[in-house]
C-alpha cells in the first residue's frame, strides 16, 4: 500500500473512532432526582437554577445542528394544584398560535406513573411572565403530565424549536421511564 493510501486509511480509522466515542458520550447518562421523581437524563442537558418560583428545576438541551437556540426542560410540581388535567391541556393548547398549530395527545404508563403527553408543533405564543418575545414560529412543545401516586403531579415541559425538540423526544421519554410506541391516543373532557 502506498504512503497517500495509507495515510487516508488511517485518516477514516481516526474519524470513525472520534464519531463512535462523540456518539458514546452524547448517550451517556445521570440520574437526577427532582423531589419524587428520579430522571435519568442526558449528561450533554445541563441542569440550571430555576429561573422563576413556579419551577423545581430546569435544563438546557444544546440546540440540534443548524438551529440557533438551546431548548428548554422546565420541571414544576404542584401538589393538588395547578389545575386539572384538561385545563392544562387547554392552557399549552392555548400556547400555540391556532393557524398552525398540529396537535397530539397521548397517555401512557411509566415505571414512575401514569402520563399524559400533550406534543404541540407550530407558532409558539410565550405567556406574559416570560422573557421570551413572541409570536416564535417552528416550535415544538412537549408537554408531560406525570402522576406520581401520594404525590401529585408533575409537569415537564420541552420547549424550543421544532428540530431541537424532535432531536431530544425519546430522551424525554425515556427519562422517567416512558416509551411512544407504548402510548395511546387521549381524548380530554
């Protein structure tokens, strides 16, 4: 084998073994507990102070390849309150500019209780208290309801650009022990 093919042979061995070591450290996970519940989630989503007193805690997802925000994982609990299950579905529903707006809601059950996960894509309208400006157009929301038994309920929202989000959905899942393909289509009241 000559010097230049050589070279280039070595040249792949390195990239592919960069690639498998990037891709190793991207699925590496920790275990965070959050009051009841325990996540385990990607070590790349650093978790942050919350930035208001409804929050437990929060994290921010790198953005996915080409886009030019972050996402954020908001966690709040509530104990008994907070509202009842459809009139959070109706408030994030409310979230999302109607013109555009696609939606799905599902149920499932986790190893940590019984969900319901409301998916909303289109133009995200940001409520008064946040700093965010809007209308904010290609946005995806996941919205998690997690009912931890003696407990109350937990809400995980996912927010950022449609890409971003897409990109960390089965994370998000499998966080707190979900899985999509185990989930069923929910009609709220």
């Amino acid at each position: 084998m000559n010097r230049f093919r050589w070279q280039a042979v070595s040249a792949a061995a390195v990239l592919v073994c960069c690639i498998a070591v990037a891709q190793e450290k991207e699925k590496a996970t920790q275990v965070v507990e959050v009051k009841d519940i325990k996540l385990t989630v990607p070590k790349a989503w650093k978790q942050e102070d919350p930035s208001n007193q409804l929050r437990i805690t929060q994290f921010k997802l790198a953005a996915a390849e080409g886009d030019k925000e972050a996402a954020e994982l908001a966690i709040s609990q509530f104990g008994g309150g907070g509202g009842a299950v459809g009139d959070n579905i109706k408030r994030w529903l409310n979230q999302f500019d109607l013109k555009d707006r696609k939606a799905k809601i599902t149920k499932g059950k986790s190893k940590q209780g019984e969900y319901i996960l409301v998916d909303l894509t289109g133009t995200y309208i940001p409520p008064p208290f946040e700093k965010r400006k809007g209308p904010i157009p290609g946005q995806r929301m996941l919205g998690v309801m997690l009912m931890v038994e003696d407990k109350g309920l937990y809400f995980l929202k996912l927010l950022g650009s449609e890409k971003t989000v897409t990109k960390a959905a089965t994370d998000l899942r499998s966080s707190f022990g979900a899985k999509a393909d185990d989930e069923k289509e929910y009609q709220p009241d």
